[in-house]
C-alpha cells in the first residue's frame, strides 16, 4: 500500500509532540515537519515547562482533565526511564500559594499530581502574605532538551524536517495527502484565525542551584521554577502584546516579585531574559478540515491555541490530533480516493 504523506506546520513543542505520536502509531505514513523556527528559538523554548494546567473557558473540563491525565501519565513513564535526563523530565515538589482563599480549593487536577494536600499554618509561615496554600508533586520539562529529544525520536522513527516558512497551506498541495497545522500564535496569519492572540511573557532565567522546590502564586502572574540547569523566575501576562524584545522594567519586576518570596534570590547569577507569545484562544482547536479550492480539496488536521498550558496538555492533544489523521487517512484510502495516494 502506497503510505500517506503527512507535512505537520510547526516544530515547537506541539508540532514535534504530534509529529511523534502519529510516527509511533500510524505505520502506513510518511512524516515531515515544516517550520520557519526550530529549537532554540520557539516560544516552547522559553516556557518553564511545568505540568500545571491553565484554564480554557471553551474546552470542558473533562476533556481537559483527560488532556492533562494522559501527559502526565505519558511523562511519568519517561520520568522512570534511563531517558529522563537526556529527555530533561523530572518531578518538582513545591506550594502554590494565596492572598485570598481560592473558591475552588481542590482544583479538577488536583488526583493527577502527587500528593496534592492544602499546606499546614506551619508550612504557611513561610509566606507571611499568604493566607492559603496547596503542596503537590508534579512533573516538568526541561523545555529545550525535550525539544531536541522529541526531534531525535521523530527522526529515528523515520520522520524529515524541513526549514520553511509557509505563506498558505495551500503551498503543500499536490505534495502532501494531509497538513497538520500546529503553528500556534503563527495561526493567526497563516490560516486567518483571527480567535487566536498572543499573551506576552517574559521571564528570567538564573542560576540558583539551591532553590530546590516551586514557589507559584495563584495569580499565576509570580513564580519560582527550578529546573535542571536554571531556575525560572517569573513573570508577566500582557495581553495582544506581540513584542519579543526583554524589557528591563519587566526584569526588574519580576526580580522584585520573585525575591519577595524567596529572598535568598537576591544572590542569583547569570540572569538571561527571554519572551515568548503565549498562543491563546477560549478553546484549544483539535480538529478537521478540508478546505476547497475549485475542483481540489485540501485535508487539515488542527492542534493550536494551546495558551499558557501547552506543557500540560501536549500529548493529550497530541493523541487526540493523531486519532484524527488515522480517520483522515481511512477515508483516503476508500476506494475512490485511492488515487490520490
Ligand atoms: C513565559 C512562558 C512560560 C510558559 N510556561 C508554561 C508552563 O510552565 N507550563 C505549560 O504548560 N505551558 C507554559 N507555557 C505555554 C507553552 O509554552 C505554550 O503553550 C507552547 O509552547 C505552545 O507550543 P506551540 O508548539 O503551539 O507553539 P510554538 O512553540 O510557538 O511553535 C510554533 C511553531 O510553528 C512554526 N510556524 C508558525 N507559523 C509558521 C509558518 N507560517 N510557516 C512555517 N512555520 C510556522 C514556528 O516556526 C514554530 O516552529 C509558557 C509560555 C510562556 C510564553
């Protein structure tokens, strides 16, 4: 049987993910990844990577909780594996914190982390501003080494990439039988989804190898993520703020913020700032469509708008995108449209 060619949009951290899941799982396709931008220079490269899921309002919480349960499910295994290193997947231990107690104190994904308990008065102390907290244990991604060992995977499964900016997905046909569009906040231009808008982070990233267990305000606008070779301090939300240069004001902010909670990060070294544009929508879009052009007709998969919660929700997404290329790829492959393969 003549194998489907599947061109996947986007070599961040949801192209690359889908890229693998449908290697892994669907034999009868070729896999090419084309994006403008490889790592180290994605927004997936700036995030701090942690499994802590955001909100979308248009996605259910079921769904979303599915999403959230089987990435970490599917990190944990690495986690476990002789791979965790070079996958750069460990587990973090830490408190997020309140000024006002949350109406929701047990949060949808509060079973899929470990050990997730409200913090003691004692542990509370700590935080003298706070009047509520959560201790937990979840997973994070150590945002550039994953990258490169989601690419190494793809390429030992047989899959290509390619350096491209596309103008129109309309470019790949006659080339490819299906395109995967997983462009994030490069949705906007490219298929004119004018939902999508970007949310402006900035964050630094230190040396501080004693700061060893999160610190996360609620507000989700401060926090304090040790990883494998820096901490991530952050950070900042600004809403259809599509600029990338740091701003110095923003570091200093953030520096201040960050050593209010955590004061021995005033000896912090080797400050780099970086800023990525979170790819938002209401809803994440996971879904098929076949555009038409006269007589011919184009076959699109979408996975994007995945927000300030790519990390959480990535592989979720992913198998979900994948089921729905093995559909696309069973109607291709009826009778009538044997042709085209
Ligand atoms: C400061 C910050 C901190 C974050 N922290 C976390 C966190 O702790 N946990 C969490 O879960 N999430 C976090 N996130 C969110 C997470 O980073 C995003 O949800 C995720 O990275 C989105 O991945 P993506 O692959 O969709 O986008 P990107 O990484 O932006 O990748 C998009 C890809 O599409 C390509 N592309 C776009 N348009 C075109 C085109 N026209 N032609 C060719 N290629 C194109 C680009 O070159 C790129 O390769 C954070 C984000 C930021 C900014």
């Amino acid at each position: 049987m003549v194998k489907a060619k599947v061109a996947i949009i986007g070599a961040g951290l949801i192209g690359l993910s889908t890229a693998v899941c449908i290697s892994d799982s669907i034999p009868d396709c070729t896999v090419t990844v084309i994006a403008d931008r490889f790592t180290p220079n994605t927004t997936s490269d700036v995030a701090a990577g942690v499994l802590i899921p955001h909100f979308y309002p248009g996605t259910s919480v079921h769904q979303q909780k599915q999403w959230y349960r089987e990435t970490f499910d599917f990190l944990s295994i690495i986690c476990n594996s002789p791979n965790a290193s070079e996958a750069g997947i460990h587990l973090i231990s830490g408190w997020q914190i309140f000024k006002t107690v949350p109406d929701e104190k047990v949060p949808f994904w509060s079973d899929v982390v470990l050990g997730f308990r409200s913090m003691t008065e004692r542990e509370l102390k700590k935080f003298p501003q706070h009047k509520f907290g959560q201790v937990f244990t979840t997973l994070k991604c150590e945002s550039p080494l994953y990258l490169i060992w989601l690419e190494k995977r793809l390429k030992e499964n047989g899959g290509q990439v390619q350096v491209r900016k596309l103008e129109d997905l309309w470019e790949l046909y006659g080339s490819y039988d299906i395109v995967v569009n997983c462009s994030g906040i490069g949705s906007r231009k490219l298929i004119g989804d004018l939902e999508i808008y970007p949310i402006r982070g900035q964050v630094l990233k230190v040396h501080a190898p004693w700061v060893t267990h999160f610190i996360r305000d609620g507000d989700g606008l401060t926090y304090i993520f040790p990883g494998i070779h820096s901490v991530t301090l952050g950070g900042t939300r600004e809403k259809d703020n599509w600029n990338l240069a740091p701003d110095s004001s923003n570091s200093k902010n953030i520096l201040n913020r960050c050593c209010a909670l955590e004061p021995s990060l005033q000896a912090a070294k080797d400050i780099q700032v970086k800023v990525g544009l979170r790819p938002t929508r209401c809803a994440v879009k996971v879904q098929k469509e076949t555009l038409v052009r006269g007589n011919e007709k184009l076959v699109v998969v979408h996975n994007y708008g995945h927000g300030a919660g790519g990390f959480s929700v990535h592989w979720g997404t992913a198998k979900e995108a994948t089921q729905l290329v093995k559909e696309c790829i069973a109607a291709l492959q009826q009778p009538r449209c044997k042709a085209k393969l």
